[in-house]
C-alpha cells in the first residue's frame, strides 16, 4: 500500500490526488492519513534512500537511471517504488550520463600520406574485372570484434571477394583480393580502390598480381 501512496506523492504535481487514488484503488483519506504521518519515520526512510540512491548512482559512474537504481535497490532488500527513486533522483539533481558506445576505428585519423585515386572518383565499369572497391567493416560477436574485407566489382556491384579476421592488418585485405583472383578473371590493369583506411589506404593495380598472390 506504501507503495502506491508513494507513486501518488511522486506524481502529484502532474495528476489529481483523488483521480490517482480512484486508480490505484485506494482512498484518498489513506492517502492523506499516510502522508500526514508523523515525519520523523517517514523523513529519516527518505534520507537514508537518498542516501543510497547517491552511492549507487556514484558507483555507476553517474550512468544509472532511475530504474537501473530502484532495481538496485530491490537486489539489497530496500523496497520502495520506482516513482519514489526518480522524486529522489530530482530532487537531488542526478542527472544519468551515457556513455558513448565503443566504435573500432577503420580510419586513419590525421594527415596520412595519400595514395594516388586511380579511378578518378569514376566508380563505373563496362567491363567486368577492371575496377573493383573494397572496404572493411566490423561485427560484434559474442567473443569480441570480427572485421570483414570486401572487395566489388564496379560493373556488376557483385561482390567478389571477401576475408573475415579478428584484426584489421593488411593481410585481411589481401586475403580479399587474393579470393577476388582466385573466383573471377579480372583484366590486365584491373585497378583495386580502397578508402583512406587504418591500413593507410592504396590503390592495386593487377599487376601486382603473381599466380594468385597479391601485392600492395
């Protein structure tokens, strides 16, 4: 019943008093008879969930909402009602942070020394096997980051060639281009562009090609 008496005092200012305990199926005498208690019980409760609603929200280095705290609370045995943990958590000023999410970088940051764009930012093919791009992105697994390399054929928009690794070194990229090679006949000078990636960025030329091998 505290329960709902407190949802009530929380939520006051945004509802009528009576339509609340109309609601909640309680009466509004109960309501006012619980609030005009004596303050000292009620009082020294409120601070010590002050109290702990603080530390919890210090130890989570200022990220825990106000539910994340009252679940926290529950865990320790401290019931009290959601409702009464965010009158708290105002009334104090917590305010939760979020921190931003992890994002592996797949670019270099910085003035790299850059590589020549062959293509001409012309990423149009009439011929398959000439121009190819490639880039490397990342996926979240249960074991940690895994990065995949592609490489595509700017003709058909078919992707050639692929390579999977929990690092982003440049034998990834290899690897990609190696498949590329090895599935489809790509042209005499079939030029690979990539962007200005952590693994510095290049352009390939299939000359660099030797019986499947791939060279930077």
């Amino acid at each position: 019943m505290s329960a709902k008496f407190e949802f009530i005092d929380a939520q006051k200012a945004q509802y009528a008093i009576v339509k609340m305990c109309a609601w909640l199926g309680v009466s509004t005498s109960g309501f006012y008879e619980w609030r005009d208690r004596p303050a000292s019980a009620t009082a020294r409760r409120r601070e010590r969930l002050a109290a702990l609603v603080q530390w919890i929200f210090d130890d989570s280095d200022q990220t825990y909402g106000h539910r994340r705290i009252h679940a926290a609370l529950v865990r320790q045995g401290d019931r009290c009602s959601p409702e009464l943990v965010r009158a708290i958590m105002c009334e104090l000023g917590l305010v939760p942070c979020q921190p931003r999410p992890f994002r592996p970088a797949t670019t270099v940051a910085g003035d790299a020394a850059p590589a020549p764009d062959l293509i001409g930012r012309d990423f149009s093919a009439d011929v398959p096997g000439t121009k190819l791009v490639g880039d490397i992105t990342y996926i979240p697994t249960w074991e940690g980051w895994l990065y995949l390399a592609s490489v595509i054929d700017c003709c058909t928009k078919e992707c050639i060639g692929y390579a999977l690794a929990d690092h982003m070194r440049a034998h990834l990229v290899i690897d990609a281009l190696q498949m590329a090679a090895r599935n489809h006949t790509l042209a005499d000078g079939a030029i690979f562009h990539s962007d200005r990636g952590t693994q510095g960025g290049f352009n390939w030329s299939s000359q660099h090609l030797d019986h499947g091998g791939v060279g930077q």
